[in-house]
C-alpha cells in the first residue's frame, strides 16, 4: 500500500490529512486577506496549482508538483493555539511529514502558538499562516533562541555552497519573539525567528515579527534568490552595545553564523527586500562584515536589493551595505534614525537613489572605507548617490572617506547642521548638480557649505548653495584646503559664507563661478616673474585677478578690463589692479603669458570672462 494511503487510514476521527476542499474550510479568512494572484491565494480559492509546487510558483521554476495530500493543517494535527498549551510537537510533527514527503504546505489557522523549541525547516516546505496565527517563542529563554533553522545545529559540514535545504516558503501571520514578556537572563543571549543558511530560494510575505531581543531577527547567510516582500517588524529591544540589523546578510563562515555549516564564505546573491517596514529597532537592513577569499580577493554579496521600504525610529543605521557589488538602494524613506541614515562600506558599483531621509543622529548617507587592523581595508568604489531628498540631519548630508568614483548628483538637502557634502580622502569625485539650501545650521561660521580635504580629480559643478532664509550661516561656501590636488570648482551658483565663497589653499584648484568664466592660472602665491596662462587672455573682454591670503584676510578680487575696442594686445598692455596693501601690475608679454612687474600682495590666481 502506497505510504499516502496508509497516512489516510491511520488519521484521527478529524482527518490529520486534508484535501485542498477541508484546507479552505480550516483557513477561514486567510484567503480573503491574501493578494490576489498569490500563490497563497491560489491555494485558498481552490484554483489549480498545474504541475509546479506553491513556492515554485512564487520563483516561476518547474521542480515537482505539490499534491493536495501534502498540505498539513496543524489544528487538525492537534495544535489548540490557544497560546497556554504548547504546541511545538504538533509543528514538529507537521514539519516531519513535509521532510518525509518530500515537499508540503503546512496550513496554520487564527489562533496563539506557543513554541517552546527550535523548528527544523525541510527542503520544499511552505508555511502559510492566517493573518491572525501568532507563533510565540516561549520556553526557557536561555535555551530556545530561534523559531526556526533550516540546518543541522552544531553540524559543521551541513551543507556547502547553495546546497542546503531551500526552497522555502512563508506567508502571512505573526512571529513573536516575546523579547519584551520573556527575555533571557543576559544581554550575551539573543533571539532570533529565522536563521538560514545555504539556501537557494527563500520567498517571505507579509509576515509580522515584533518583540526580539538583540540578535537579527532574520539571518539570511550564505543564501541566493531570496525575496522578503511586505514584512514588518516592530519592537527589537537592545541591550549592550553589539550590533544587531533586524534583517542581516551575511557571509558563511564560523564568526557570522556559528550555528551550523559549513564555514566556506559563500555570500549572499539575488537578493530583494521590498516593500516592508522597519520600526523600533536597533539596526534595519544590512552586514558588518567583509572578507578576503583564499586567493586575497574581496568577497562580495551580488545583486542586493533594497527597494521601497519604510525605517522608522532605529537607534542606530537603517540601511548598512557592507561588499556588496552591483547592489540598489532605491525609494526607501528613513525618518528617525540614531545613527547615519545608510551607511556604505567597502562596496562597489552600488546605486543609491530617491530615498527620503530626514532626522539622523549622524550623517545622511556615509560612504565609508572598511579599514581592520591586521585584516581588511577595502574602499567603496564606482558608487552613484543620485536624487535623494535630505533634510534635518545632525551631521553631514554627505560623508565620503576614502572612496573612488563616487557620484553625487541631482539631490535636494534642507536644514542639514553641518556640511552639504564633506569628502576625505578619495579620488575621482563628482558632486554636481545638488541643491543645498540651509547647512551648517549647528553653529554660525563654524563648517563649510562643501569642504574637501585629502582629495584629488574631485569635480564640484552645476551646484546650488545658499543659507538665505536660515539662522547661520556657514564660513565659506567651498572649502579647498592644502593637501587637495585636481579640484575643479566650475559653474556653481553659491552665495558667500561668513568669510566668503571659497578658503582654497590647494595648488592646482580650477575655480568659475559662472558660465564664460574660466580660472587662467592655477592658484599661486608668487610677487614675481613670469606666469604662463592656461588659455589665449585675447578670447576675454576682461579678467578677476585675485591677489593676497584668505589666512590673513587679504584676499582680495579685483576687475581688469582690455583696449575698448580690441580686447587685451600682447606687448602693448598692462594688468594693473589694487590690492589690499598696494597694487598688482603685470605686463602681457604673449597671448599666454604675462611678467609680473610689481605686487604688493601675492597673485593668488586669474580668471577670464569672455
């Protein structure tokens, strides 16, 4: 007799198996709550699932069929759900028949579940759970940490690779950690609803998790294909001062994820977290780790996706990238973060757009090199922040340190309390096109609009910054100091700070500040002798000779206008403008040179306006 049949004829008088007629009768109002065309509610109206099983049909993948006889509600298996008795041997018995089955659907109707021991999730399993089925992690709190795994506990070699059960599916309900009503007896013990590894295909929705405690509520690690759609989660109570992203994605390996094997790095790829919420917690999204492989290459996470999601009230980062590659953090809004809005660490060809950010306890967004002692230092790299809206942040809009190719582009910042934009330490950077209205608000002349420091290839243009309408104002709108190389500061509408429009001490700054102008030396600080000129000084009806030292506020500009009629004639004209102790004369030897006759003051640079 064919083991199906034999399951049927050992059942209770209420049927332990149920055909997809007795599940729509036990599922009650789960179908109405389910989205129309979901999978879940194509099992709950009866509608034919073909050849493909339920979460084959989330992935649109052809594996083997789901039959009507795999589907286990667990109320008919015994469970009350009346959150007293504790039901943890029925859904362990339920979980058993899927392993044995090879695949199934456990069904779980409205009521509260306690579980007081770790659930082993199978290969091919689906939990679908009514929007009011509530699973309570209870039990001794030092003991049962997690709801669910997918592994081996303590078993090392589990699995390698994306090789180790997948193909899991959950839908609906509640998962209560029970942090705030039954916590352990020390902040060195955290909890967790779902720790999985080597996983290929893990689909979750719309499912509610409240009340942890410390650890990630969700731990994704050495997953691929994994999509969390609709999901909220609340109340994540933090104690110490580890760090604990309710969603986590992480790398294998013995430090990350000790629970179960194996320890080979595999990281986390295609993944997509969308629609969900994140309120009152420590952390939101993200990873704090990085590696080397074998070979002394960075190890990546690929394909993240964290799209059009809602943070709300975290104490520290709301989105936190670490190695990922060809990643998006688009469309999210993040209000009342403790720490930086999103915070990128040693990723590379990373997309960050049309987010809205607005009251951080840091910076907006951070753009971090990941540097460890004895181990790991990696920039960011190849990264576009474009078209996010910014306002009310403790520090900085922007925090760049020690980045490569990093774009920022077309975003609108308010009421920022420091810089609009403040880099460190990278090379080829372009911040154009931004709109800064309101920065430095902490202290009247104490920041900068845009300070640049350690910098070189670092293109500021097209830029829009003014304080009018705000209560400070910032010291220099742009602030070029020594130790820069290759800044070019180009058409930039900027209204003066406290002590004026740009503080440059760099050598080689190029500086316009409207369209028709362009800088004709580098910035200098000589009295004397020949000055060869980047351009032809006939092209310009006249030039802006800058002479003295922003340190000692001598700096001074001065308008120098050529022959009515024929502009500026090589051999016959002089430059001849005051200063602030004196005055600057200059002969036009060539079109492209002139001979510092006398200055009182040191030319600091020239600027032609055609």
């Amino acid at each position: 007799m064919k083991k199906l049949e034999k399951d049927k004829m050992n059942s209770n008088s209420q049927g332990t198996k149920v055909s997809r007629r007795k599940l729509l009768q036990s599922l009650g109002v789960v179908g109405a709550a389910m989205a129309i065309g979901s999978v879940g509610s194509a099992i709950v109206q009866g509608k034919p699932i073909a050849t493909s099983s339920v979460t084959d049909n989330v992935y649109g993948t052809d594996p083997e069929p789901l039959l009507d006889d795999c589907i286990f509600n667990v109320k008919l298996y015994g469970a009350v759900g009346d959150g007293v008795v504790d039901d943890t041997s029925i859904f362990e018995q339920c979980l058993t028949k899927v392993n044995e089955h090879g695949r199934g659907t456990i069904v779980v109707p409205p009521g509260t579940y306690k579980l007081t021991r770790v659930l082993r999730l199978y290969r091919n399993t689906m939990i679908l759970m009514d929007d009011g089925a509530v699973l309570k992690r209870m039990g001794n709190p030092d003991v049962h940490l997690k709801l669910f795994i997918n592994g081996v506990s303590g078993d090392a070699d589990y699995a390698f690779s994306y090789e180790g059960d997948g193909n899991l599916t959950l839908i609906g309900g509640t998962m209560d950690l029970c942090g705030d009503t039954n916590p352990p007896s020390s902040s060195a013990k955290n909890f967790q609803a779902l720790a999985l590894a080597h996983a290929d295909r893990i689909y979750m929705e719309r499912v509610q998790f409240v009340n942890g405690y410390n650890g990630h509520i969700i731990e994704f690690n050495s997953s691929r294909n994994v999509t969390l759609r609709n999901c909220s989660f609340k109340n994540q109570l933090v104690k110490g001062t580890d760090q604990y992203e309710m969603v986590q994605i992480d790398f294998a390996d013995s430090l990350s994820f000790p629970l179960f094997g194996a320890y080979d790095n595999t990281p986390c790829r295609d993944v997509l977290i969308e629609g969900c919420t994140f309120e009152n917690g420590h952390r939101g999204v993200g990873t704090h780790g990085s590696k080397y492989d074998s070979a002394g290459q960075q190890v990546f996470h690929e394909n993240i996706r964290i799209v059009n999601n809602h943070f709300k009230g975290l104490k520290d980062i709301a989105i936190k990238p670490e190695s990922y590659r060809n990643a998006i953090v688009s469309g999210n809004t993040i209000e009342q973060s403790g720490g930086n809005a999103i915070s990128v660490y040693s990723c590379s060809n990373l997309v960050i757009s049309d987010n809205v950010i607005r009251q951080t306890g840091l910076h907006g967004i951070a753009i971090t090199r990941k540097t460890v002692a004895g181990g790991f230092d990696e920039p960011s790299v190849l990264i576009q922040v474009a078209d996010n809206v910014i306002s009310n942040v403790k520090n900085s809009a922007f925090r760049i340190i020690g980045g490569s190719g990093v774009v920022v582009t077309g975003n609108y910042c308010s009421a920022i309390q420091r810089e609009g934009v403040y880099v460190t330490n990278t090379k080829d950077a372009v911040i154009k096109g931004n709109v800064f209205r309101g920065v430095t608000q902490d202290q009247n002349a104490l920041y900068y609009g845009l300070r640049i420091e350690g910098c070189s290839g670092v293109e500021v243009s097209e830029n829009t910054l003014t304080n009018q309408g705000f209560t400070n104002n910032y010291k220099y709108a742009v602030f070029v100091p020594a130790g820069n190389t290759g800044v070019n500061i180009n058409l930039n509408t900027l209204s003066p700070g406290v002590s004026g429009t740009l503080y440059n001490d760099a050598v080689d700054t190029l500086f316009s500040t409207a369209q028709g102008e362009r800088l004709l030396t580098e910035v200098l600080n000589t009295t004397s002798g020949t000055v060869t000129l980047n351009d032809d000084i006939t092209k310009y009806r006249s030039v802006i000779v800058a002479t003295g030292s922003v340190t000692d506020e001598t700096l001074r500009h001065e308008i120098a206008r050529g022959w009515i009629t024929t502009g500026f004639r090589p051999g016959t004209d002089i430059i001849h403008v005051l200063t602030s102790n004196g005055q600057f004369v200059a002969k036009i030897e060539a079109s492209n040179q002139i001979l510092i006759v006398s200055a009182s003051d040191p030319l600091r640079y020239i600027i032609g306006v055609s």
